[in-house]
C-alpha cells in the first residue's frame, strides 16, 4: 500500500524510443483508415468471419 500522496510509479510513464514515436507519425493516418475498414467490414467479424477470433478481439480492443 502507498501513503496518500504518494505514486506507485515515482519516474513517471517510460519513454516512447525515438523509432516507434516515428513510425507512428509517419504511419497513424494511413493505420486509422485501414482500421476504419476492417471494423466496417461485415464478412470479417464473427465465427466464420476471415478474422480469426483472436485478432478480431485484439482489433475490437485497440479501436
């Protein structure tokens, strides 16, 4: 148990390295639109989707 007033995480939240920060500005825009398609495309979701479940959770969670 912490005191009150007292974090858990004292340095704070790590730093993001330098090539993922990258990656992701150079490629979020283009990563939000295919994400907008397979969330909108029926025939992926469900048992006989071509989504395989698991992906289909993980997808389902990041959106």
């Amino acid at each position: 148990m912490f005191k009150k007033g007292q974090s858990g995480n004292p340095s704070g939240r790590p730093k993001m390295p330098v090539e993922v920060r990258e990656a992701i500005r150079s490629n979020g825009e283009l990563a939000v639109n295919r994400m907008t398609q397979l969330l909108s495309d029926e025939s992926a979701w469900g048992p006989s989707g071509w989504i395989k479940p698991r992906e289909q959770i993980l997808l389902a969670t990041a959106a």
